[in-house]
C-alpha cells in the first residue's frame, strides 16, 4: 500500500497568506491551482475521470456540509474570496507548520492503512486550505471537510485549533475507508442508498476499530466540538474585528452574504423507537438513487431545510447510524472482517445482515 501526503500547503502557503492585487493573485495561481501537474495534480486525475461532479458531491451540496468544500472548493478553496483575513490565513499556514500537520496525517493515515489495505492500491492525500470567511465549511462543517468518495483521493481542509486536530484521526479514518471502497467497486461504488449505507457503514466501522474508546464513531466527523463556539468568537474578533461571528459579511462570487445564525442540527444518537423507524423506511428505498433522497435519508430534514428542500419525516443524521448498525451486523453474522466488507458487494451486505428483515 502507497501513501504520499502531498505538500500542498507549503506550496500554496506564499499564494495565500501575502497581500496582491487580484490580477497578480490569478495570474500566480495559475500555474499552482490550475494547471495539471502541479500542487494539487492529483486531483486533476480525478477530475478527468469524474469531470466536475464527483461522486457524493451533490448530496453533499443539498445538505450545504460535510466534505463539500474539501472536493467544491469555493472561489479556489478562498483565495479568490474578498472577505478572507489574510493575517487569519498566516495564522493557519503558521499552525499546520508548527503542528507538523502533515506529519500526522501521515502517521495516521499509516495507522488506519495497518487496520484496513488494499496490496497493490496508492492512496494521495491532499491537505488544502481553509477559509475562516466560509460559511459552509466554518458554520455548517464546523471547520472540517473530508472527502474520500473518490478511489484513491482523500481531500481535507481543517481549521487548525486543538478541538478540531481531536477530530482528525476519525475524519482521516473515514476518508480512508470511502476511497478504499471506490478503488475495489469502481463506478459502481454509489448507484443508490443501498451503496451509500454500505460506505459510510464501512467507514464508521472502521473509525470504530481505530478509536474504540470514541462515542458515536458514525458522527464523529459531524459532531460540533465543545468549544467551537468559542473559536468563532475568537476568529471573529482577532481578524474580523466583529464580536459575532454571525454577524460578519463574507462574499460569495461577487455577492454578499451575512453568515447569520442558522446551525446544523446537533449530531446525536438516535433513540431505539426513531432508529426502527428509519430501518423500516430505508427497507423500501434501498434501490433510490434520487440525490434529494438519498440526502433526506443520511442527513435529515432539519440540515436540508435550511437550503430550501421540503421536509420528507427523516430525523437528523440519521443514515449514518443505520449505515453503521448495518455493516456491524453484517460482520457479526459472517464473523467477517473489513477486508472482506470492503470487498463484498452491497446487496450481500444487505440481504447477509437481514438488517432490513423486521424493524429492530
């Protein structure tokens, strides 16, 4: 098994922390950003077999979160956001150095690599910028984005301060896993909730045998971290000179928006009676592959509300505790392993842990 972190960040650090005219900005980010072969070349790989829409990319914009901004990256991942702090940016680049970001995601990516490989597969890894003007990724993704629902690619932005760096080893888990399975499945890794129950259970599967002490390994990439709050208060006064982070004005392609005070809703367990419903539900739409669905059955209706979409009875995060009810009950019963999840097709993960038989 392969794995190269690139240096993204020490590549782009000059590009994003130093004051140009725009012009000056597009023109040195050309060759940076834009072009194949360059800092981010990895990603252009996968663009060409995906083009723009990656897989999951959609859902992930209905709900407004998740690895959205990781694999979108808005306005070049906020070089070209005019709200951005440039000293907030300093302070980023300056973290993820003194931290030695990329050395730890290294390591642990080593470390989910000895849980769950594939022999003859390679894995890059890009750590991209942040933006602590961008209100999907700071307000709805608390300040982590992780995209792995491209074989062979994981993507990651996070926002370096110590309670976000407490989420990485379950975000890096998690990732790990989605690319694994679109490396062994191909193009017909996510055809419809049947597939996407499987990956994330997969995933939160394996975030469960890397963290076992972790609560709720199925949401600890969505949960808000105690003080987070707290940070937003701190970026809004240290570089914003706002003392409300909602209250800050940021710029979306040339037209202002008010982060305001809408919130995702709080990633908790489900209870027994809530989670037998939703096992009963999903028994009829395992073959949906209607992106408004299936974002309605893994993130809720209260996250698809506030970007406008109808209310369908579907409590929040409420996919990602039957994907990882799933795939735990599939293992169970085969006394399998993740290797042989990661290998098994869908429907005999579904028809094999007879989940979906009778409600719990």
């Amino acid at each position: 098994m392969r794995i190269q972190v690139h240096p993204t960040l020490e590549n782009l650090r000059e590009l994003f922390t130093l004051a140009r005219h725009p012009q000056e900005t597009f023109r040195r980010a050309g060759p940076l950003l834009f072009d194949p072969g360059t800092a981010i070349a990895p990603l252009y790989r996968a663009r060409s077999v995906h083009g723009r829409r990656w897989p999951a990319q959609e859902l992930m914009q209905l709900a407004g979160c998740d690895g959205l901004e990781a694999c979108a990256g808005t306005q070049g991942w906020g070089l070209f956001n005019p709200a951005r702090s440039l000293e907030a940016a300093a302070w980023e680049f300056g973290q993820n150095e003194a931290l030695d970001y990329r050395g730890q995601v290294t390591a642990l990516l080593e470390q989910v690599a000895r849980l769950l490989a594939l022999p003859d597969a390679q894995v890059d890894c890009l750590l991209l910028p942040c933006d602590s003007a961008n209100r999907s990724l700071m307000l709805f993704s608390q300040g982590l984005s992780v995209y792995g629902a491209a074989p062979g690619l994981v993507l990651l932005r996070l926002w370096p301060c110590a309670s976000n760096l407490e989420r990485l080893p379950a975000a890096l888990a998690r990732a790990w896993a989605q690319t694994l399975r679109h490396l062994v499945h191909g193009r017909e890794t996510l055809r419809n909730l049947a597939d996407l129950l499987v990956m994330e259970g997969i995933a939160a599967a394996l975030t469960r045998r890397l963290l076992p002490d972790l609560e709720l390994p199925w949401l600890a990439t969505l949960r808000e971290p105690a003080d987070w709050n707290d940070e937003l208060t701190r970026i809004a006064r240290t570089w914003y000179g706002s003392a409300d982070y909602s209250d800050l004005v940021t710029n979306v392609y040339g037209a202002p928006q008010v982060m305001g005070r809408d919130r995702p809703p709080p990633a908790l367990a489900l209870d027994a009676d809530t989670l037998a419903l939703c096992v009963a539900t999903f028994a009829d739409m395992l073959d949906d592959d209607e992106p408004l669905t299936l974002a309605r059955a893994l993130y809720g209706d209260e996250l698809l509300a506030l970007n406008g979409h109808p209310p369908a009875g579907m409590p929040p995060w409420a996919g990602f505790e039957v994907a990882c009810r799933l795939v735990e009950a599939w293992l169970a019963r085969r006394d399998a392993t993740l290797a042989d999840a990661l290998r098994a097709p869908s429907a005999q993960i579904i028809a094999e842990s007879r989940l979906f038989d009778s409600p719990l």
